[in-house]
C-alpha cells in the first residue's frame, strides 16, 4: 500500500534558485494561490457587477457568512471595537476554509497540514493581540497578567502561570488546526489504499471513506471556526483584560 503520508510531501512544481535563495513554486504554494484565487473571485464578481437588493446566489451566501463573521466579533470583540477587526477575521476564516477544502479534491495539496503554515498564522496572531494590547493599554496591558480578584500573595506565583498559559496559546492554535487536518486526511488514505488493495475486502473500506469524507468536509468547517474564533477571543481579551 502507498506510504499514506505521501499527499503531506512538498514538491517543487517550478524551480527557481536566485543566487543561495530557493524561490520555486511547490504544490503547496499553488496551493495557497488556488485559496487566495477562490476567495478573491467570490467577492471581486459580485462587486464589478453591483450588488442587488435582490441577492442572487453567490451574494446570498457571501451575506450570510459575513452575517455570521460579523456576529462572531461583536460577541468575542465588542460591536464597536469589533468593526476594525472584521476585514481581518472575515479574510482569516475564509482563507483557513478554502485551504481545508483544496485538500478534500483529490491530487490537491493541503497547506493547512503542514505546522509551519499554521505555527506562522498563529504567531502571527499572537504578536497581533500584543501589539493591539500595549497600543490601547500601554504599560497597564501588563496586567493581563493578574488574575481579578485574586491575594496578592499569589501574584508571584501566578504571574509566570498565566506567561506560560499566553505563550501556550499560539502552540495550540497552530497545532489543533495542523493536527485535525493531518489526521482526517491520513485515515481517507490509508481507508482509499485498503478499498483498492482488494476487491473482496475493498467495498466495507470503500463505505467507510464516503462516510469519514463527508466528515472532513464538516471538519474543514468547523476548524476554520474553532481557529478564528479563538482569535476574536484573544483580541478581545487584549482588549478589555479580562
């Protein structure tokens, strides 16, 4: 059977060397260009042909989940604080979702399986909420660092806890969302590799790849939530310290 974590492996499409610098453009990178493509044409289409009062399809979909984005902020963020961050979180979930779905079409290439592409979202992220937290706090940002309500004598103790529990938070992020999307996709392959290794045996492993595929596509959904909802959350913890 095929080594099932042969789809996780980058290769170079297109090699380019400048110099000591690797330019090339690997699957993963048409990959991100294919997401990028994808969502630009979802909202670039409508506009060039103006939006309607009377939505048709694709305008109907793009209002729900920009309904549904902006609801999520107003909750995790604050309605007024919110509308800043609502490009952001909108390009963040949209993005995450049409990388989880390229992975599902067959001989495509899923970035969000590889844990430098979501260790660097949620880096990115994390230096994000410190740079919104010391701009609106300055100093007195520092005091995320203290539980309220909590006896001084424990300030000490509880200072480096709750550095720890910040610094934990990117590694989290990047490796829930890494993690979920590496496994479904291992277990649809090995699942694909018995189903064709045998036509006696191959229909009971055939049924169960059509039943875990459909739930990947949900799982697709839902990791892209659980991953943009975790950074409205952390915003708005910078934002109003606890």
């Amino acid at each position: 059977m095929e080594n099932p974590l042969h789809h996780f492996e980058v290769h170079n499409i297109i090699p380019i060397h400048i110099g000591g610098l690797d330019l090339s453009i690997s699957n993963a990178v048409i990959a991100m260009w294919v997401g990028l493509a994808l969502i630009g044409s979802m909202f670039v289409f409508p506009a060039n042909r103006g939006l309607s009062l009377v939505p048709g399809k694709l305008q109907s979909v793009l209002e729900i989940a920009m309904e549904f984005i902006r609801n999520m902020v107003n909750e995790f963020i604050g309605e007024e604080e919110g509308k800043k961050y609502i490009p952001f979180i909108a390009s963040l979930f949209l993005f995450i979702l049409a990388c989880n779905l390229i992975g599902m079409v067959p001989g495509s290439y899923t970035i969000t399986c590889q844990i430098v592409v979501t260790g660097v979202f949620a880096v990115g992220i994390f230096i994000m909420t410190l740079i919104i937290g010391f701009s609106k706090h300055g100093l007195h940002f520092l005091g995320i660092l203290i539980p309220p309500g909590i006896p001084k004598v424990l300030i000490p103790l509880m200072i480096p806890i709750e550095i720890i529990s910040m610094v934990a938070r990117p590694v989290s992020l990047s490796v829930r969302l890494f993690a979920n999307m590496t496994a479904g996709h291992t277990i649809l392959a090995v699942l694909f590799g018995l189903a064709m290794s045998s036509l006696m045996i191959g229909w009971l492993p055939f049924g169960f790849t059509v039943a875990i595929n459909g739930l990947e596509i949900a799982i697709a959904f839902i990791q892209a939530y659980i991953f943009t909802i975790l950074t409205c959350v952390y915003i708005g913890d910078v934002i109003h310290l606890h």
